[in-house]
C-alpha cells in the first residue's frame, strides 16, 4: 500500500509538466503563425437614391392607322414595309380615273354656270335703264335680278363640286399624315378598299422617342409626389427614370415623368405612370416589356457596405466583421436595407470610419488578428 501511495503524486507532477511544456508548445506555434490576411474597406457616408424597379410596357410616342378617304381599287403601293417614312409621303395609289372624271363632269358645270351667270348680268344691266323711262315693268327688271343671282348661287355650287372632286382625286393617292416607320401593308395591288373598312391600310408609328407606362402602387406614387415637390420647381420636370430591357441592358437615355398624365387602376390601385424616353437608336419597341428604375428617395449621408461583406448567421440575421483598433475581427450583427449598385445600405450596427471585412471572413475567426489590405472593388475581391 504504502508504495502505491508515494506512486500517485510522482504520476500527478510528471502530467502537470507535460501540460505546461505542451502550452508552452502551442504558444510559441501561435506566435509564428502570421495573421491571416483579409481585404477591408472603410465605412464612409455617400448620398444613395433609392429606386422601385417596376415593369412598364413601351408605347409609341405617336400612331397613324393609314385608312383610306375615298373607296377604289389599290392600284399602287410606293413603299417598303418596316422602313421609316416622312410626313407627306406617298403609300398607296387608288386608281385615279373615276376621280379625275368626275373632276372634269365637275369642272364642265361649273363653265355652264359661270355662262348663265354672265348672261344674267347682261341681261339685268340691259334692262336697268329701261326701268328708269318706264319701257318694261318694275317686275320684269326684279325677275331678272333674282335670275342674276340664282346663277351666282349656281356658281358658287359648282365651284365647291368641283373642289370635292378634286380634293377625291388627292385622295386616291394615300399620304402618311406623320414621319415615323411603317409597319406592314394589310392589302395588295388589286384589293379594293372603301371608306370605312375595319382594317387599316397599314399602321405608322413614331418611335424616335416613346412612352414607357409603369404601374406604381398609388401610395409609393404621392410619396414619390412629395419628395419632388419639397426638392424644387424645377425637380418636377428633371426626374429621370433608367429604363432595364429584358436582357437587362440600361437604356442610353434615362426618361422623365410626365406628372401631368398618370391615371389610377380603379381594380388594382396602382397609378399608371406615363415616363418619356428618348429613342433616337430605336431599341426600345412598342409592346416591349420593360423595367423601370423609378426615384423612391433620396439618403444624403447613406452607410454603405459592399454585399459581399455581409454574412448570415443561422437565424439569418446579417453580421459584419469589423477590424478593431488592435487588427483583430470582431461579429457584429447589423441591420441592412437596400441594395443599391452592389452595396447595402446600413440602417443600424456600424458607425462612420469603421473598417470591414470585405472578403476572407471565412479565413478568420472572430477576435483573431488579421492582416488588412485595401479592397478595390471587384477586381480586388477576385484574389
């Protein structure tokens, strides 16, 4: 017994060392082993604009359904389906004889009665000196001036059918009433057509600067009403709005609201919004759906960070890594709202000059000592 006794405390003495040799061991291993290196960038405060993105669909600044005036046989088309025309210029060509012979039955009775009219001035100036001497009777003298200006009337009749006529006979040749590219012909050489028919000749459509209408709930529309009534007079007219195509191209020219056109869907409540874009490439196309980046608000001094610096923790709250005086990552749980441009917005959690871990948070752990470089955006967070 007794020399087991004595045994134990040997035992004892002799773990106690090889623990203290081993920290020892450890401590010295942590002190080779260089601080990790992280890339890092400085909170600063930086004006944001916050925007809706909503869908909107493209509408032709002005349309013309090319319909004809007068019915006939299409005897002529003059131009090349989907290619721009101009104000003016010819379409189509109706066969023109009937109305160039009705121009010229027109112009016929007007010479007849320009001729009746001529001899009833003879006629009233002939007897006008006899009424004086009492040769004729005052009712033959007054037959005469009603004869006179009965013809006048029969004049002027013909006169106005035979500008009809003529103004038919323009109007067998079918114009475009505006410049802007045409779509495609709804009839051939030989079709007849008729005042009043259902289809348009074709459709004319001016798209070197359209409309986008973008349904905006009504509420974010007054706030959105607001912010630019307080920002300015002039604000109103400069709101510009980045119109996103499907294949999420940003439009060269941002548009602008026309406040003075917005109407409220009595079904869903959304204010469709009128926005005009200038489209001199004409990329953007009537039915075309697109997205537009609508102005919310303005953050003037916004704390930003770049999404990739944000983490989730398991209940999916957002967390920082924030470099302390010391170089060492401390968590921080923070509370994010937008993303704008590949940033989001702090709300809550960070304070201005504070350095964040951008990327190697996964290289850390927290309250270690790291080694900081400059992130340059994603060129640097390709390392």
């Amino acid at each position: 017994m007794r020399g087991r006794f004595w045994k134990a405390p040997a035992a004892l003495a002799a773990s106690a060392m090889t623990l203290v040799v081993a920290g020892c061991q450890q401590e010295k291993a942590e002190q080779h082993v260089s601080p990790a290196e992280v890339l890092v960038a400085k909170v600063e405060p930086q004006a944001v604009a916050l925007t809706d993105e909503l869908p909107g669909r493209v509408v032709a600044y002005r349309v013309a359904e090319i319909r004809p005036q007068v019915g006939g046989i299409i005897q002529q088309r003059f131009f090349e389906q989907g290619a721009a025309v101009r104000a003016g210029q010819p379409l189509f060509q109706i066969a023109p004889a009937p109305f160039r012979a009705d121009a010229a039955s027109a112009d016929a009775s007007l010479q007849r009665a320009q001729a009746t009219l001529t001899r009833a001035k003879t006629q009233v100036e002939r007897l006008k000196p006899l009424i004086g001497v009492d040769a004729i009777s005052r009712q033959s003298y007054d037959d005469a001036v009603v004869t006179r200006d009965q013809a006048a009337a029969d004049v002027a009749q013909a006169r106005a059918t035979l500008d009809r006529r003529r103004l038919d006979l323009d109007f067998a040749r079918v114009t475009s009433p505006i410049a802007g590219q045409i779509g495609a012909a709804n009839v051939t050489e030989g079709a007849l057509v008729a005042v009043g028919d259902a289809n348009a000749l074709a459709t004319v459509q001016q798209i070197d600067k359209v409309y986008v209408d973008v349904q905006q709930p009504a509420q974010r529309f007054e706030q959105l009403r607001e912010i630019i009534m307080k920002a300015g007079d002039g604000a109103m007219t400069s709101t510009q709005v980045e119109i996103v195509s499907a294949s999420s191209r940003v439009h060269p020219a941002k548009g602008r609201i026309l406040f003075s056109d917005v109407t409220v869907d009595p079904g869903t409540g959304n204010a469709v919004i009128r926005v005009l874009v200038e489209n001199p490439d004409k990329l953007l196309l009537p039915g075309m759906f697109v997205r537009a980046r609508m102005p919310r608000a303005t953050m003037p001094s916004a704390l930003t960070v770049p999404q990739q610096a944000v983490t989730r923790d398991g209940n999916g709250q957002a967390q920082l890594g924030v470099v302390d005086s010391q170089g060492r990552v401390r968590t921080r749980t923070v509370t994010v709202g937008d993303v704008v441009d590949g940033r989001y917005i702090v709300l809550s959690g960070i304070r201005a000059g504070e350095t964040v871990v951008v990327v190697g948070q996964d290289r850390v752990l927290p309250n270690t000592p790291v080694k900081p470089l400059p992130w340059r955006g994603t060129a640097a967070s390709a390392r």
